[in-house]
C-alpha cells in the first residue's frame, strides 16, 4: 500500500495536468476554431476582423499546452514514456500544424501580395492541428498496448475508426466554439456568417458528442462499469441529461440572436464531455493499464513541483484574465496589426 500522503499528490498532480489541458482545449479551441472558418469568410475585411478578434492572444494559449505535458512528464514519468511512443505521429503533426499556422498567422499581415495562399496554409494549419488533438484523445481512449513498463504496440495502432471519429469530432466542436467568439467579438457581415455557421457546427458537435459517449462504453468494461454500475450510474447520468439540456439552451440562444450565451454554453458542453472523459479513465492514466499511483514520481518530486506550480499558475491566469479585459469588445478589420 503506498502512503495516503503519496496517492493524495498523484491527484493534486492529475487534476493539475487535467486542468492545464482543459484550459488549452478552451484558449486555443476557438482560436483553432477560427481557422477553420476562415474558408466560410469572405477574403478582406471578414476575414482580418476574424484574425484581429484573436491576434492579442493567440499566442499565449499554447502556455497551457506546455504545462499540460510538462507536468505529465514531471509527474507521471512512466505515463509519459508510454503513452509518447504510442502517439508520436500526431502528436508531431499537432506540432507542425500549430507551427505552421503561426506562420502563416503572421505572413498574412506582412505579405499581402500572398495573402490568400497564407490563409489556405492558417487553415490547413488549424485543420491539421484540431485533427491531431482528435485522434490522440481518441487513440488514448481506445487503449494503449503495454508490455511491462514500456508501450508494445505499432506504428500505425492509433490510427483506428474511433479515433478519426474523436478527431472529427473535435474539428466540429473547435469549429463551434471559433463560431460562437466571433458571434461574440465581431459585427456586420461576418457576425452573420458566424451566426449561421455556429447553427451548422452546433448539430454537428452535438451529433459527434452522441456518436462518442455511444460508443466509448464498449472499449472497455471498466468504462462501462463505471458508467452503468449501481448506484453510481444516478450520478453519471446526469452528465447525458445535462448535455442536453445544454444543447437545447444553446439553441434557443441562437435563435434569439444573443451575444455571449452562445460561447458560453458551448463550453459548458465541452466541459461536460470532458467531465465524462474523467468518468471513463479516473483513476487510470493509461487506460486500462496504469493508474496514476503507478506511474507517479517520487513524492519529493511532486512536492517541489507543486510549489512551483503554484506560484506559476496564478500568474498565467492573472496575465490571462488581464490580456482578455484589455481587449476586450467588438473589433473591426482595422485595429490590433
């Protein structure tokens, strides 16, 4: 039996790396989300209003990212060492696309003779990189193949049905929720095409959402005992009943044309099908395989690390809350280039 003092920092230490990874997918989802748009904007002013509703923070909401995976490798090293191997591929991808969206984010402004070229490249950017986070989540979910204390498996084994299913679904979802900013950020023309895109995406979203939570029960039998066994089913029920309760807010916000409801109730959806990931995987992860107790480092470690950890995270998240307060309000296509 490990210490209570011991399995007490392995949860500190996996709600941290859950919250850093949660606030990542809420950052940069939209951001992504605007790229994926952008086919749907009309070239000119549509399109840089869009771009300058997210250049003053675009770039910090990596931030969250690097935490995430610095605090799995940190914490949980063993977790790290399998579940890298395992998703390489995407994970590179996920690079690239980030990067290469970067680029073009900033080439656009700077070489307007190309500019239509360096939209094609942010939106190939955000697509590939929304795509990869997808499939990773879906390819961890499925299970990872472990022999010992190292990852047994194939090149090409995160590349199944249900993980380009969770890819897409999650392209769907970033598409929504860089519709409902720009419904909350933009005016004119292209609140309109944000508008009636944030509709499409929304059927879209919660279609995927439905498709997933079907189907992510017959993965695994821990995932189903978990969701079904008695009496805890009464608890995780409330997560489906709450998501479409969600969806059907999120409708009528739509309809009546509000400003920020939209937004904020597509990442109430987002979170509860978050919550739902933690009800299938808690205390795992690895799935199937290795509990966070397993994989943890040594409890002096993790305490050094949270000290750090806790003076860091307050700092990004005032820098944060402040860079969103400076900027915040409708923009134009004038303004922050």
């Amino acid at each position: 039996m490990l210490p209570a003092i011991d399995m007490d920092l392995s949860v500190v230490w996996a709600f941290v790396i859950a919250f850093a990874v949660f606030a990542y997918v809420v950052m940069d989802g939209f951001d992504l989300g605007v790229g994926l748009l952008f086919p749907g904007l009309h070239p000119g002013e549509e399109r840089d209003t869009a771009m300058n509703s997210i250049a003053p923070v675009w770039d910090g909401n990596e931030t969250w990212l690097i935490l995430g995976g610095g605090g799995l490798f940190a914490a949980f090293p063993l977790a790290y060492a399998i579940i890298l191997p395992a998703l390489y591929a995407p994970i590179i991808a996920m690079l690239l696309g980030l990067i290469f969206r970067g680029v073009a984010f900033e080439f656009r402004w700077r070489d307007p003779k190309h500019r239509a070229a360096w939209d094609v490249a942010f939106t190939g950017g955000s697509l590939v990189a929304a795509l990869a986070q997808g499939v990773t989540l879906g390819a961890l979910l499925q299970g990872i193949a472990v022999a010992g204390r190292g990852y047994a498996g194939g090149w090409w084994d995160w590349l199944t049905p249900f993980s380009l299913i969770t890819g897409v679904s999650l392209v769907a979802g970033y598409a929504l929720l860089g519709a409902t900013w720009l419904m909350m950020r933009t005016e004119g023309t292209t609140r309109i095409h944000a508008r009636r895109m944030a509709f499409r995406f929304g059927i879209a979203t919660i279609a995927c959402i439905g498709l997933v939570s079907a189907a992510t029960p017959f993965l695994n039998p821990t995932y189903a005992g978990r969701w079904f066994a008695w009496p805890s089913v009464l608890v995780t029920a409330q997560v489906p009943l709450l998501v479409v309760v969600g969806s059907v807010l999120f409708f009528r916000a739509l309809a009546r044309d509000a400003e920020r409801a939209p937004f904020l109730l597509a990442l109430g959806l987002f979170a509860l099908s978050y919550a739902g990931l933690g009800i299938s995987i808690f205390p795992d992860i690895v799935p199937g395989r290795v509990t966070i107790w397993e994989a943890a480092s040594p409890p002096s470690s993790q305490i050094f690390m949270l000290v750090g950890a806790s003076v860091l995270i307050p700092v990004i998240l005032a820098y944060t809350a402040y860079a969103y307060w400076v900027f915040r309000g409708k923009v134009g296509a004038e303004g922050y280039h």
